[in-house]
C-alpha cells in the first residue's frame, strides 16, 4: 500500500513539476492617478542578472528606487547620499524601458530623468511604432523636451504588435512580444517578455472589449492561451482603476473589478481555472480617490480591493495588490 501510495505521489510530482521563480518584480510604482510619486512602474529582473532591470512604464521612478534602496533591495550599490545612489541606480542598472503608452503617468519619471543619462551611451526604449512615434512627435521634439533620440541618450526600439515573433529586448537576456490594447480611442499596448520559456505578460491601461468594442483583448488572451497550458506565464500584470460604481461612460478605457473578471472569465474558458490559479495576478493602476463613488471620505483604493477580494472568493486566484517598495518573487 505504502507502495502504491509513494509511486502515486512521485507520479503527481513528475506530472506537475513545481516551476521555480525566475524572475522579481520590483515594484516602483504602484498606482494610477493622484500620488505623483506613485505612478506605474515595475522593474523586472532575471536572477541571471540580480543587478539588471527592465523597467516596465516609467510614471515615476525616484521615490519608488529610493523606498527600494531603503528597504535594502540593492546591495550592489555603492555607498553613498540617497540621490547618489538613485542617480547610479537609474544610469546604470535600468538598462532598458518598455513603454505601454504615450500617457503621462506611464512615462513621465522616464522623461523628467532623461537629462541624467549623460555619458551613460544609448538606452535602449523600447513601445509599439505608435508609442515610439508618439513619444518622438510630442514629448522628444525640441519643444516639450530636447530630442533625446536625436542625442543618442536613447534609442529607440519599436516591435510591432503584427510580428508574431520574439525580439530580443536590448541588452537584458530577456525576449518580447507586444499586442495592441483598446484604451477608449488612445493607443496602448501589452509586452509579453520573458526567457528560458518563462514569461511575464505586462498590459497597459486597457478597456474590456464589452465597453470598447473591439476583439483585440481577446485576441491577446488567445495568443497567450498556449503559454498558459504549458505552465510558462508566471504572471499577468492588469489594470483595475475603478470601483464597480462607476459608469461605463466615465471609465476612459479602463476596467473596474467586474470587468477584470469578465476577461479573467474569457481566459477561464480558453484555458482552465486550475491553470489560471497558477498564474500571480498583479493589479496595477488603481485610482485612488478621497470619494468614492461619491461616498464622502470613502477610499477608492480601499473599496476596489475589497470588491476584488469578493469576485475572487469563488475563483480562489492568487491575485497580489502591489506595494510601492516591494519585491514579488514569481
Ligand atoms: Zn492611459
Ligand atoms: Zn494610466
């Protein structure tokens, strides 16, 4: 019996290896609106390359590397004054930038840091050709900003959503893919990146394709469905900005608990939930508000995750709220 039992036990473990994280998700910041200091990045990092990062969106930068720095994150780093040691963090272990889209509160930590990267040769910055067009047109144009394209602080790197292929993402190891999301008339776009058939998918703001009306959402869901059966996503990164309350003509192309799971739902029947529940679910981009669906002194925040706590008491999703400072293993 005892047998039996160990070789039915040794079987289940040959059939679903535990896969070991690869990868860490510094989180720089977490949030979608209000805290100027704590608008959407990440920092993605390979254990192959403790001191390398690929920044995912850049809204801002300093105060999330300095909370990252004080929570001891960065041992690699020389001693030194806090703005020492952020100015050496963002020249020389950034070493590439994905960005979503061309709105300010994904990219203007990039923008207002640019200037430091003097000396520090090209990085690369790497969107769709649209997000790359936009960023050359309106904010690197010798008028918002200088044209650092034109000086060669960074250089450009546009994968097109059309390319049904990996492209190797600057100097990080790392390889990715991008898809056009629907974001109420605004272009914006999600990586998958990844290496050594693990894989992280980052989307930008998005609409759901109920509200936009658009199949793009699902067509990146069936895209990655293949990834999913084989146990290769280690993470979805979505947006939730709005509580339930809100009204579908005031969302501006972004999802609220409901609809995440309305595209979770979509996944679910691509895939399996079993296979979903092995999958880290960052929410990113929450909009803090003081009044929340007009409640005086009601937290936005507060009551998103609450209702997202909710939705997921059925699905059992191992769904993570981002903090500003931390680090997730996945
Ligand atoms: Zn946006
Ligand atoms: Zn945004």
């Amino acid at each position: 019996m005892k047998k039996i039992l160990s070789t039915i036990i040794l079987a289940f473990l040959i059939m679903s290896p535990v896969v070991q994280a690869q990868f860490n998700i510094h989180v720089v910041g977490a949030e979608g609106g209000f805290n100027s200091d704590n608008l959407s990045s990440y920092l993605l990092q390979h254990q192959d390359h403790p001191a390398q990062f690929l920044a995912l969106d850049a809204g801002s930068l300093a105060p999330g590397i300095q909370k990252l720095i004080q929570n001891n994150h960065y041992s690699f780093l020389e001693a030194g004054n806090i703005e020492f040691q952020v100015n050496e963090f963002i020249r020389n272990h950034i070493i590439s930038y994905f960005i979503s889209h061309s709105h300010l509160d994904h990219l203007s930590g990039m923008i207002i840091h640019s200037p430091e990267l003097l000396f520090v040769g090209k990085t690369p910055l790497i969107g769709t050709p649209k997000t790359i067009k936009e960023i050359q047109d309106h904010i690197f144009n010798s008028v918002i900003w200088a044209d650092f394209f034109q000086l060669g602080f960074f250089s450009p790197v546009a994968i097109s959503p059309a390319n049904n292929f990996f492209t190797p993402l600057g100097e990080t190891g790392l390889i990715g893919r991008t898809f056009t999301l629907p974001h109420s008339g605004h272009h914006s776009s999600a990586l998958l990146v990844g290496k050594d058939e693990r894989f992280v998918i980052y989307l930008g703001d998005m609409g759901a394709d109920s509200i936009e009306e658009s199949h793009l959402v699902e067509n990146l869901w069936s895209e990655i469905t293949p990834y999913i059966q084989k146990n290769q996503l280690a993470a979805i990164m979505i947006e939730v900005s709005f509580a339930n309350c809100r009204k579908e003509q005031n969302l501006f192309g972004h999802l609220t608990p409901n609809l995440l799971f309305e595209e979770l739902n979509v996944i679910k029947n691509k895939t399996s939930l079993s296979a979903l529940q092995k999958i880290k679910i960052f929410i990113t981009h929450i909009k803090p508000e003081p009044n929340a669906c007009g409640i005086e002194h009601h937290s936005a925040k507060a009551l998103i995750i609450k209702e997202i706590k909710e939705l997921n008491k059925n699905w059992q999703l191992d769904i993570v709220i981002p903090e500003q400072g931390q680090v997730y293993s996945i």
